[in-house]
C-alpha cells in the first residue's frame, strides 16, 4: 500500500515536500542514520532521484559494512495526556491485558489498517 506523501523503494520510505520559492520538490531517506536527500522539478524525476538516493546509500552501507536502516530496539517512550492513559490501562483491564499488549496490540491493528 502506498502512503500518501511518502516513496517508497527496496523498503525504505522517502519524504516528499514541495517548495513554492525554488519550485522544487524534495525530501529525505527516512528512518536511516545518515542525512540523504534528494530532489528534482516533476514527480516523475523525484521517483527517479530517491531511488537512485537509496541504491547510492546502500552501495555506500555496503562498502562500509554497515546496516542501512536505523535498528528498533522494540521499546520506546510515549508522551500521552494523563486522561487518555487512565483510559488506556481501564480499557486494557477489561481486555484483561496488561498495558504492554494493548499498546502492542492497538499498534499492530493500526499499521495493518493504514
């Protein structure tokens, strides 16, 4: 599935911006360590531009022996508002889950949907 304002190419996601002043598009290699941008002035030739972003980036990740794509370590922090957290760990009561397995779980139903 495509995501609206995003490339996509050999797993890796690019974002798209337009700018108005220089009448360009571009964007960057998201979820990688290293700043790799690209751009150009159709949509036809960003396609181009960020695919040849990525196989330039994975040449370059290859040579230096080095993962190209930032590791998750499958933990992280969220910030939520006090009231919504109360009702994630009642709603993850009745489901009679802890509040670990509901986040998962809403996580997962989230990403398979979008």
């Amino acid at each position: 599935m495509k995501k609206k304002g995003m490339l996509q190419y050999k797993g890796f996601l690019g974002s798209v911006h337009f700018s108005a002043e220089d009448d360009v598009f571009f964007g960057k290699i998201e979820e990688i360590d290293n700043l790799i941008s690209f751009e150009a002035s159709t949509v036809k030739d960003l396609h181009q531009s960020f695919e040849e972003a990525v196989d330039d980036y994975l040449d370059l990740c290859k040579k230096a022996g080095k993962e190209p794509l930032k590791p998750a370590k499958g933990s992280f922090n969220i910030r939520i508002s006090p009231e919504l957290h109360r009702k994630a760990i009642h709603t993850s009561k009745q489901m009679h889950l802890n509040l670990n397995q509901f986040v998962q779980q809403a996580i997962e139903q989230a990403v398979a949907t979008y």
